[in-house]
C-alpha cells in the first residue's frame, strides 16, 4: 500500500500529549509502514437536525465512521486502500433514492464501488461491490471519526464494538482475523470469538472475494430516538433538466449539506464537529439559501432562533447581526405569506431594528448579550460592509411594517435606509483590492450600490485582476471560499457571466472532496474548539470542510443564475436566465420550484422561453442569452 506519513502539528498538539489526536500521530511515526487515514475531504453524512455527536463522516475512497468518536471502516485491495487511492482515480457522487432519503454516497475506484446510507436514525449500511481482486473491509480505531477500539466480540453472525455497535456483515463478507494493530496484524488470520485490547487499538477484517457484492449494517445501540428537526427530504425543492449535469448535481449538492449539516434547529458555520454553536452570519445565509431552494419547510424551523436572539456565534457582538437577521426573517416571512408568521416574527423586529437605529447615532459604546461560546474577540469590519447589510435590514423590516400596516415605523425604517444609502454614496471611494466585505455585499445581498453600477464594476476588476491571470484563473488557493462566490454573485448581478462562470468553473474543479461540490474555510481548524484533538480522525486538519456560508453562497448563486426578482425603478421585475450560457440554448431546458416572495417560478425553453408563474404576475426581463 501507499503509506501516508503525518508529521507532528507543532506546538498545539504537543501541549495536548494525551489528546486521542497525539496518541493516532504518535501511532504513525512507529508504524510508518501501517495503512494511515487519508485525512482531507471528509463531508457529514448525516439526518438534518441530528446530534453533532450522531453525525456520519466519510471520505474520499469511502473509508466512514458512523458517529463521532466510533470507530473506521476502510477497504484494503491488494497494495491499495481506500485512505491511499489517488484522488484522481476515486469518483464520488450524491445519488437520492428517495424524496425524504438522506443520500447514497456512492464511491467508484479501481478496486470496488462503496456505497454508504442511512437507513434510519442510527444505523449505516454499506453496499460493497468488489472487481477482479479481493476487498478486505476493516474495522478499526482509526478512521475519518475514530475512537479507541476496546472490546470486539463475535458472535458468527455479528460484530458487536466497544459494546454499542452492532456490525452485521453478509456472508459475502468472511472474518479473517481480529486481534490488535501490532506486528504483523495486515496480514494476520487469526480469528477469535472476542478480543479486549488495552491500547484500543484493536481491529476486525472481514474479506469479500472478486466479483462479489457484499453488505455491512452497523446499529448503533445509543442513537437518539427524536429528532426535532422535521424535514420532508435532503435536497432542494427544484427540479431542472439543463444541459450540463454538474449544475444540478452541484446544486442539489448544497442543499444537502446545508441540512445535513443542521444540528437541532441550529445552524452551524461549517462541520458541526468543529463549531458546536450556531453562527448568525453563515446561519443567515444558510437560511436564505434553502428557503429559495425550495425548502421552506426547514427554513420556517429555523428562522425562530434568529429572532429571538441578537447576537450568536463565535466572535460574540458583531455589528453586522441585526441586518443579517432581519434580511433572514423577511426572506422567509416575505415568501411564506402567513400572517401568523409575521406577528410572531413582530416584537423581534422592532427590537433589532432599533438597534440598528442605535448603532446609527451611538455616542458611546453598545453592549448586547451574547448566545453561545465565543471563539475569539468580535472582529473589525469594514463600515462600509456594515451599512449595507444593516440598510438591507432596514428595508426588509419595514416590508414586514407594511403588511402589519405599521406605517409609521415603515416610514421610520425606509426614511433611515435612505439617508444611510446616501450617505455610503457619498463616503464612497475605491476600496482597496483586499477590502473583501465590501465586495461580498455591495449588490448582492444588500442592493445598497444599486445606483453605483459602474463604480462597483470598476472596483470589482480591479480585485479581479490582482487576484487571477489572464485566464481568470485564480492565482493562489483562497481561504474565505465564500468570499469568491459572494464576489461572483456580485458579477451576475451586472450580468457579467463569463466571469461568473470563470468562477464556478474554478470552483469545480477544486472541489475539497471531488464530485461531491463540497468547499473549504481557512487554513487548519480556524477555531479554539479543539474538538477534534479529542477523535482519531482528522489529525492533521488542512481547513475546516465542508463549510455552510461557501455551499449557502454557492446554491443561492446558482438559483439567482436561473431566476430572481429585482426592484427596478422600484417595481419587482422578474430576471430570467442572467447567468445561463448561450451555448446552453442550442438545448432544451426545463426549471422548475424557484421560489420568490412573488410565488414559485417554472420556465423552459424549446427554442423560445416560456415562464410560468405561480403568484403574482410580475413583468418578465430575460437574461442576455434569451435576447
């Protein structure tokens, strides 16, 4: 096999001698000969609201841990395993058996097809076909989120783990042997009705011959029961036939992972095992996301915690938080039309957009309680950022005064959006190439620069141009992934598309986990969590993956490239098609479930372009490939 060696993490995990994390590293460095985790690309495989501790992690060659601090399954053929196969030569898809199913992560290598489900709360199943050489499945200690291996029983039938997981192979699948990883234990044939190992480094090897299909259900004895999270299905709501494939695979793609990365009715930042609290922010545009994506029914579930609490997330008091919560709020209530929703949603609005008000004429400093453990100090944003998320915040709630006919605080909230428009107007001067928030929020989502399309435009190019080659390819890994979908929402917004195609295409190609459109933040565990530090698994962290505000910036890029509504001359106009190719057209299309404030939009094009909508009839602008 090809042996991955992890060097040491430097200063924070030698401090943590003791931590599950030092003790697999220390493993590696006396047994550099043994198969090691791969380490890079896990993804959540999860039920929608389940447990962080109840989330299912696999990784590219479908080596899969059922539960946090479980134990690893990884397949072993001939000098390959599932941790060592390039990753050019792994193909992963998401595949939906079902409208309510989570979904299949089927795996294609050389040497097999693994695909792993989730049957129901609790149990995993893996459908294992092997080619023209034998595969070994393996259960050990380490795996994408491992744990000590103490106890293994076999009762001929089944495996039963550390007392709690029952392993159920088919008999396709032959124990070899069982004992400890010392020695000689990869080529090891002893087998034995139950083994205790003190180290908890203790294994299982199950062989399935060439050509053979074999199955592994693994239960879980301690998995919840509930689930407060009710969720009809883990994808969008849409239903598209386009002509290239991967944009309905990368779509369907981000909201699977936004719901599967749901806790409870929290939403996390990114993988719920390295942030064990909501975040307002990436939560806002999680929320958002799925709402236009045709999930309203999570999102009406989720959209209470925003308002009834300020501030959330790591970074404790952050100014932005009122109008990110207040576009959230309005983004559900505005489509769900439902007059129960908007009182309920009342009092948390004009709380938080009184805060608004305040931060607009503070003379001292603001203090507000903050929820949850913080990771560090609140950060400094730009002001500009600020202003056009908290002037998004202003107007979305006086649309909810409206229909509650509050005219006096409508009046109130529209008269201060407009002298903080005018005002960013006139404070407005290029902004420096790295001045990111800026240009993640100056068009989209907050419309403030809505008047300064040319300026933008010419600021926008010029960070374009600093940050990629003559092939718009971008010049250095990024580490705010979200930042350069945020930037190429702002592109389509001035129906640039070639640049935001440019992007999306970048995005594709550099996928954390290929084939399955997942994404990455920073650089290592971006936090002092260290949570971690406390599984074998994911030792030596390069970021933190998958990330929500990247998949929630992405789908909703994707759905506003298909249709979205724009005030025009300050009427809602529908746009249609602005971020289609025109070599698409030679094709027919069908879109379907774009959901609006307006109702839900359908189109398709057989040559002309028919757009059917379920609501109110708004004038119709098509996109530039349609003209």
């Amino acid at each position: 096999m090809r042996r991955i060696l992890l060097g040491y993490l430097g200063v924070a995990a030698l401090a943590a001698a003791t931590s599950q994390r030092q003790i697999v590293l220390d493993q590696v460095l006396a047994r550099p000969n043994d198969a090691w985790l791969r380490g890079t690309g896990h993804v959540v495989l999860a039920f929608p609201g389940s447990l962080e501790s109840e989330k299912s992690y696999i990784e590219p060659g479908g080596s899969f841990s059922p539960s946090v601090a479980s134990f690893g399954v990884s397949f072993w053929s001939g000098n390959q395993s599932s941790d060592s196969i390039p990753l050019e030569a792994i193909e992963q898809r998401f595949v939906w058996p079902g409208a309510k199913a989570v979904p299949v992560l089927a795996t294609k290598t050389t040497y097999y097809t693994a695909d792993w489900e989730l049957p129901r709360p609790g149990a995993s199943r893996l459908r294992l076909h092997s080619f023209k050489q034998p595969v070994s499945i393996v259960i050990r200690s380490a795996g994408p989120a491992g744990a000590p291996l103490i106890s293994l029983t076999w009762s001929g039938r089944n495996l039963l783990v550390n007392d709690r997981w029952t392993v159920t192979p088919s008999m396709a699948a032959a124990l070899r042997s069982m004992g400890e990883e010392t020695g000689g234990w990869m080529t090891d044939k002893v087998t034995r009705a139950h083994f205790v190992s003190a180290s908890g480094w203790g294994y299982a090897r199950f062989d399935v011959p060439p050509n053979s299909e074999a199955t592994v259900l693994i239960a879980d004895a301690r998995a919840s029961a509930t689930n407060p999270l009710q969720t009809g299905g883990v994808k969008s709501g849409l239903e598209l036939q386009l002509p290239d494939a991967r944009f309905a695979a990368s779509l369907d793609a981000q909201a699977a992972h936004l719901l599967m990365g749901l806790v409870k009715r929290e939403t996390r930042p990114g993988d719920p095992t390295n942030y064990p609290a909501a975040c307002l922010r990436d939560g806002a545009y999680t929320v958002v996301a799925l709402a236009r994506a045709g999930r309203m029914d999570v999102a009406r579930q989720l959209i209470p915690y925003f308002a009834e609490h300020d501030f959330f997330g790591g970074f404790g008091h952050e100014a932005d938080a009122p109008g990110l919560a207040l576009w959230a709020m309005e983004e559900i209530a505005g489509r769900a039309h439902d007059p129960g929703l908007d009182h309920a949603l009342w009092p948390h609005v004009q709380r938080k957009e009184q805060i608004i008000l305040d931060m607009l004429s503070f003379k001292e400093a603001i203090f507000e309680p903050v929820l949850g453990p913080a990771v560090d100090t609140a950060a400094k944003h730009s002001p500009r950022y600020i202003n056009a998320v908290s002037y998004r915040g202003l107007l979305d709630g006086a649309a909810l005064a409206r229909r509650l006919n509050a005219s006096a605080l409508e009046k109130q909230w529209t008269d201060a959006a407009a002298k903080l428009q005018t005002a960013w107007f006139a404070a407005y001067r290029a902004p420096e190439p790295d001045d990111d928030r800026t240009f993640i929020s100056a068009l989209w989502p907050s419309g403030i620069a809505s008047q300064l399309p040319n300026a933008i435009h010419s600021d926008l190019n010029r960070r374009w141009v600093a940050k990629r080659n003559m092939n718009g390819t971008l010049l250095k890994k990024p580490l705010w992934t979200y930042f350069d979908v945020a930037e190429a929402h702002q592109w389509l917004m001035l129906w640039q598309i070639e640049r935001v195609w440019t992007t999306i295409d970048w995005f594709w190609a550099n996928q954390a986990s290929p084939g399955l459109y997942s994404w990455w933040e920073g650089n290592g565990e971006e936090n002092k969590f260290h949570r971690w530090e406390a599984v074998r698994g994911w030792v030596k962290p390069p970021n933190v993956t998958p990330h929500y505000w990247t998949a929630a910036e992405m789908l909703a890029l994707q759905i506003d490239m298909l249709a979205y509504v724009e005030e025009i001359a300050g009427q809602p106009v529908l746009v249609v098609g602005a971020g289609i190719p025109k070599a698409w057209t030679t094709h027919e299309m069908s879109v379907r479930g774009i959901v609006t404030k307006f109702g839900t939009v359908d189109w398709t094009w057989t040559g002309k372009i028919t757009v059917t909508q379920h609501g109110a009839q708004l004038p119709v602008l098509l996109g530039p490939p349609f003209r």
